[in-house]
C-alpha cells in the first residue's frame, strides 16, 4: 500500500516505515503443536508457491544477504560472537564443510526465486474444523533470494524440525507435501541435510551476533535454544538425517 503521495516508504525518524494489508490467521509458532497433516500442508503450499515463482527474476533478489544458504560460508567472520567456544567450533566445521563439500554441489542444481524464510513466526495458519488448523498466509517476503530451489524446503523443514514433535517426522512432512506439488529431483533431496545443518549454523551464529548488537531484542534469539539442541543431536548422530527424510524408519 502506498502513502497519500505516492511513496510506499516513507522515514519514521531513524527507521523506514510502510503499510501492509492484513492478513488472517495466527503464527504457527503459537500452536501448542503441529501435526504432520499441518505441515504435509504447509509443504505443499511452499510447493506452489515456488511454481508460481519459477518464471519470476529481479535485480533486487541478487544481491549479498547473510540468510542467503548459497553465502553461507561468509557468516564464518561472525562466528566470534558465539560464547560457548566448543559450540563455536562446532559451527565453524560445518561451515567450512558446507563450503568446501556443499557449495559445489549446489551450483549445479536448479534456481529459482524463493521466499527463504518459511519460519514459524512467518506461516499464518487459520482453523480448519475441530481442532485442526491449516496454513493460511505468509508473511515477510524481504528474504526473497534467487538461489538453488531445494533452499525453500530444506528452511520450511529446519524451523519445523525446531517445533514440538519428533524432528525427522516433522521434517518428512513437509518435504511430503512439497514434493507432491513441486518434485524435487534426486541431486536435491541428498542436499537436504546439508542445507538444514547449514540453516542451523547460519541462525545461531547471526543470533549470537544480533544480541551483541541489540541485547534488549528478544525476538532475535527466539529460535536460538531449540536450534543448538538439534545442532547437538546431529553432532552426536551425524547420520540421523540421511536417508531418513523421504522413507520411513
């Protein structure tokens, strides 16, 4: 929406400002739990939602962006943030992995436009009859990034593996859905744990820096907690995602 002069931005003292509609719904992060038929539909929706993208490009989504998964590794220079030094190190592995093993991998799959940042916090859900609710909206399209497609499940699915529930089956279910909308190919699917690791790194780094920067923001280390746990369960498991995602176990 824009402002009676025409500007859809306009400068609120130090801060830009702008009107948005309204949209339906709650957060997913207000659910005191998330079925897998929630997020098989939430998955699906991602799905398309990136159809609807896939003939879509601009300027403005190539650019350099910390939530980028592809510009991953440059998140390594704020790793000094993160107190816990064997936490620390830990991110700093799987980082230079990511670069070194990942990174390749990735340019050689399909790219396309993608919201990036399906977190619970973003995915609007309304009641569905009962006790059920189902997606109903999506906020915060400022992530938007023209990066390898497989990047809008593998984060849908990270910030579901952070949610109550067990983290493969939560994970499954998106990708379910997803796939049963947009098809990903076999190259894609055995990026996934990477991606979700590296997704994990990227949020507890930036978390760690964001407080340093901004210690009165709570909202900034809101997935900080439940992130680490599951960062710590693939260190102690490296293989608890792979080839679990898409078959049961």
């Amino acid at each position: 929406m824009r402002c009676p002069d025409g500007a859809s931005v306009v400068q609120a003292g130090e801060h830009p400002a702008w009107l948005v509609t309204w949209l339906d719904g709650m957060p997913v992060a207000r659910l005191a739990s998330r079925p897998p038929e929630l997020l098989l539909t939430l998955g699906r929706a991602l799905g398309e939602l990136d159809m609807r993208l896939a003939g879509f490009d601009d300027p403005a989504v190539h650019r350099e962006f910390r939530w980028d998964l592809m510009q991953a590794p440059a998140i390594l220079a704020l790793t000094g943030d993160i107190g816990d030094s064997a936490g620390r190190e830990l991110v700093r592995r799987r980082l230079r992995r990511f670069e070194a093993e990942v990174i390749p991998r990735l340019e050689r799959l399909p790219f396309q436009v993608v919201h990036n940042d399906a977190n619970d916090h973003n995915v609007l859900v309304c009641p569905a009859g009962g006790s059920r609710f189902e997606p109903c909206g999506l906020l915060d399209f400022g992530d938007m990034m023209w990066t390898p497609r497989v990047c809008e499940p593998a984060i849908a699915m990270t910030y579901a593996m952070l949610g109550p529930g067990t983290p493969v089956e939560s994970g499954r279910a998106v990708l379910s859905g997803y796939q049963e909308t947009l098809p990903l190919g076999a190259a894609e699917i055995e990026v996934l744990p990477d991606l979700i690791e590296a997704r994990l790194c990227v949020s507890v780094t930036i978390s760690a820096y964001e407080r340093r920067c901004d210690p009165n923001n709570a909202f900034v280390t809101v997935s900080e907690a439940p992130a680490w746990r599951i960062l710590d369960w693939l260190a102690d498991d490296p293989g608890a995602l792979r080839g679990r995602l898409t078959t049961e176990s």
